[in-house]
C-alpha cells in the first residue's frame, strides 16, 4: 500500500466521496409540519446576559437553558466583518458547518435592549427580530479561530508572516511530489483515506471518522487544491494516523511539510476584495420555523395616528390605528431604586425651533436625547397631517422608542400628553438631525399640491413621486 494516489479517489469500504454522487431523499408518508422547539428562555426573560473576548473584541451573550449563545448578526459585525475582505468568500460558504437557531420573544427583547442600551447601536439600528439567528458561544470561538487560522495558513504562504503555532492545526504533507492534506487533532496528525490507493483493508480497524470543526479545517484544504464541490456536502471523512501512512512507504520517499501555491489565491487584496460578496449564508438555517416574525412588545403595541387634540396640553388618545403600525423598542425601568431624577424634561433646538425633550438613559441628561413624534410633527412639520408624518418615519425605517413608565411621568407631570395611557413613542434627536433634510424632500408636495402618493408593499411603506 505504498502507492499515493496523485488524484483523490473514493475510499473503497464505503464510497463517500464518488463522483456526481447523488442521494435521492423521499419524503415521509406521515410527515408533520415542522413546528418551533420548546426552549428554556427564561433568563432572558429576567434580562440575563454576560460578556465575553472574541479576540479584542467585546461581545455579549444570552442564555438558553445551560448553555449560552451568541447572535449571528453581532458575529457578522464583530468577527466576520474582519476577514471577509481577506478571505476568499468560499471559506466561508464552503467550508463551515455551524447550527444556528431562530431567537425567540424574550431574547429578541433582549438582544435590542443589549444593542442600544449598552453598545450604543453598534449591531444596527433595527431592532432585532423572530428572523434573526443565534449560534452556541463555543462554535463562535471556534469559528474566531478557525478564520485566524486560515489567514495565518494563507498568509504564511504568501511569506508575509513567520510560523506561527496555530497555523500547524492543518497543512500539506508534500509526499515525493503528491500533497496530502492533514488535520492535527488530539496531537495527532490525521491524513484523508481516499488520497491513497491500494490495498487498504489492512487499516480498516485504523481509521476514524472525522467530523465537527477538524472537519471545517480538512474542507479548508480542500479548497486550497480546488477539490470538486461533493468534496465539501459530506459531514465527516475517513482518516487515519500519518505515521501509520509513512512506514508503509519505501525508506527514501522524501514527506516535507509544504503548501500548493494555489492557496495564494484565497488571500485577497483590495483589488479583488470588492467582489467577495457571501451568496450563501455562513451558518445553516434552522428548518424548524421562527417562533414569531416581528418585534412586538405587548398586544397593543401602537404607532400613534392622527387623532391629535391640538390645545394646551397636546393631548393624544389611546385609538388603534388603521394604518401600518411602527413597533416602538421599550425602553427599559431604571434599576436604581430611587429613580426619581432619573430623567429630565429639557430643551433641544432643530431647525431653529425649540422642543422639548428627555434623556434616553437614567441620570445621563446630555448623551442621547428623545423627543415625542407629536411634538416632532408639531415644531417641523406643522402643516404636515401627522399620519403622513408619521408613514415617512416608518418608510425611512427610523426606530421608535416606547417610553418606560418614569419618562411617562415626567411628561404627564409637566402638563404633556395626559391622556397618552402609557403609549409614548419617542425618536432620538440624533436621527431627527441625520433625517431630516430627507424627511423635507419626501414632504415638500405637501400642502396645496398633493402630496407624494404613499403604497405598502410587503410590509414596508415606500414612496413614489
């Protein structure tokens, strides 16, 4: 058996890796819809959640019964965003296999409080949904090493860095003139069967299958040597120990740890990077459905519509709207017990007009700042009728807060919106001043001319001239 195999074959017990192998799955006679999994999510419920490093970066995560997670749209910004425009995108659509999950309510609430209220938004203004996806915390640490691992393999090909101990987690066994892909798992360096042909059933009881993220590491190689797709559908792969491999060979064959130099062209540069647009999604999608498809905070959750009772007090009533309803992101109690000068009524200016405001976050009067869509529409856009007003916020996908019960009070108790039962949608003056030039765009037909015509499609408001 000391013949190497210059092209990959099948490995003769089982045949896993033929050519144009197709599996023809038939479906079941009695088969059910697939219906969410009950989850244990009763720590997000209570707020729960913890920190922890992804390289040098912060990330947060959630729990699930025992175990804790990470969301797939944070990875994207914290870890994925790092080595997209470096890595060829085949790494990650080809080569990784990770189970992710649909969040359910208490973890969407969760997750949107964790975004705005203590990263500042970094994840994205919109507020997270029952179509985003989490992934166990362990597989997010792999997946960070595993993409360093890969940059560093590529790069040190490239001679643009020196050796590096983790790069030796996989590599090429140059073997006379053939590579053979290896994966170091448990210390051992494990070789692929099918690369060797031969009388194999001596190694029958020698091989092992190799699955999970040395798997991930193999397809990696595989892709340095432009294996053919079937090469990467199959969730694990024969293999057996390199020592076993080389005392079958004759004393003089020569065994040099090397690399193709094809794998140069999964480093990219700035001039290739531009393209290296995913097509596929870098973790499988779960095939149970969502749990629900919207941010919904209670069954009444309500986008105020035009019945404003102009006067003294700027009145608004609790009446159901009949138009497209804008979910508002509560914001969350103060924790402190004595919340009483937790927030403050003050004073913005925008556009020359003077309206009020509150603070966004307890006992920070200057940091973020919020004013009432109804006062919004009242100093802007006066002449504007306030449902307009309101389509063009939600067309613009600017996010709504739901004011937490304190920042009620303090309106109700400076003669504001007395008759608002609770419901108080508030914008952050930030986006006020990034939206608003648009805002008067979209709103300039207004008044004797008719106004630019308002459709919904799909959910979304959009807007034609």
């Amino acid at each position: 058996m000391n013949k190497l195999n210059p092209t990959p074959q099948p490995f003769t017990e089982s045949k896993p890796y033929q050519k144009n192998h197709k599996i023809l799955v038939l479906p079941s006679v009695h088969a059910s819809p697939a219906v969410p999994l009950i989850v244990d999510d009763e720590r997000s419920q209570k707020g729960h959640f913890g920190w922890t490093h992804l390289g040098k970066e912060n990330i947060p995560y959630i729990y699930r019964g025992n175990d804790t997670y990470v969301s797939v749209r944070m990875i994207d910004i914290t870890v994925i965003s790092k080595y997209i425009n470096t890595l060829h995108k085949d790494i990650f659509e080809k080569c990784l296999d990770i189970k992710s999950y649909y969040i359910t309510f208490n973890e969407c609430r969760l997750l949107s409080e964790i975004n705005y209220f203590h990263c500042d938004g970094l994840f994205g203004m919109n507020p997270f949904d029952g179509h985003d996806l989490i992934i166990l915390l362990a597989d997010a640490e792999k997946l960070n090493e595993f993409l360093q691992v890969c940059s560093n393999k590529l790069k040190q090909v490239s001679k643009s860095i020196t050796l590096d101990e983790n790069v030796n987690k996989c590599g090429f066994i140059k073997i006379t003139q053939s590579f053979v892909p290896y994966v170091l798992s448990n210390g051992t360096k494990f070789v692929p069967m099918f690369y060797f042909e031969g009388e194999l059933t001596k190694f029958k009881t020698k091989t092992i299958k190799l699955s999970g993220w040395d798997l991930c590491y193999l397809k990696f190689l595989y892709r340095i040597q432009n294996l053919e797709f079937s090469f990467f559908t199959y969730d694990s792969c024969s293999v057996i120990d390199l020592k076993e491999i080389i005392a079958y060979f004759p004393p003089k064959t020569t065994f040099v740890e090397s690399c193709p130099e094809t794998a140069k062209q999964l480093l990219l540069n700035q001039s290739n990077s531009p393209n290296n647009k995913l097509k596929e999604p870098w973790v499988k999608r779960p095939t149970t459905p969502p749990y629900f498809n919207k941010f919904i905070q209670t069954p009444k959750a309500i986008a105020v519509h035009n019945n404003v009772l102009n006067g003294a007090n700027n009145a608004i009533t609790n009446v159901l709207p009949s138009e497209p309803v804008r979910f508002l992101i509560p914001i969350p109690e103060p924790h402190q017990r004595n919340a009483y000068n937790a927030y403050k009524l003050q004073k913005v200016v925008i556009d020359d007009r003077t309206i009020p405001c509150i603070n966004m976050k307890p006992f920070s009067y200057q940091e973020i700042l919020l004013i009432c869509i109804i006062d919004f529409n009242e100093h802007l856009f006066k002449n504007v009728p306030f449902h307009i007003c309101s389509s063009v916020i939600q067309a613009l996908k600017i996010p709504l807060y739901q004011a937490n019960s304190c920042q009620v009070n303090i309106f109700i108790s400076n003669n504001r919106y007395r008759y608002c039962n609770s419901i108080l949608p508030l914008i952050r003056v930030i986006d006020v001043m990034q939206y608003l030039p648009q805002m008067k765009y979209m709103l300039a037909s207004n008044g004797d001319q008719k106004l630019q015509q308002v459709i919904s499609v799909n959910n979304q408001t959009v807007f034609k001239n």
